[in-house]
C-alpha cells in the first residue's frame, strides 16, 4: 500500500510557512563572534544612531605610531 498524505493544501501551506521560520541552531566558538552575530540580527533605534553618529564626530584622530613620526620626516 502507498503512503497517501491526509494533509490539505491549507494544512501543507501552514506547514511549509512554520518550516521556514524555524532557524536553525547555531554554534559559535566565542563571545565575540556570537556579540557579532546579534549586532547583524537587531536593528539599532534610530534615535542611538544618531547619539552615536555626533559622539563620533568629537573623536580625535588617533596619534601617529612613534615609527610613522621617525621614518616619515
């Protein structure tokens, strides 16, 4: 005897959408690499973006190494 299946198009449809949106687990080698992965996955608020954007404004460049200062003259 064949294996029928009862399910309907609905039933296959409902299935096939609850299949899609499972993820997949994961395994990360480090604290880094999972920080890494959450950033890529959350949006960050808009408002933050901004503060961020500003307070990096106010950043100095960074200084010149001491050999860059010896051999660049």
């Amino acid at each position: 005897m064949k294996h029928e299946s009862k399910l309907t198009s609905q039933d296959q449809e409902q299935l096939a959408e609850i299949k899609s949106q499972q993820t997949s687990a994961r395994e990360f080698t480090s604290v880094e690499e999972v920080l890494r992965h959450d950033a890529g996955q959350t949006a960050v608020p808009s408002g933050i973006a901004e503060r961020l954007a500003r307070s990096v404004q106010n950043v100095p460049p960074p200084e010149r190494s001491w050999w860059q200062r010896v051999f660049q003259r």
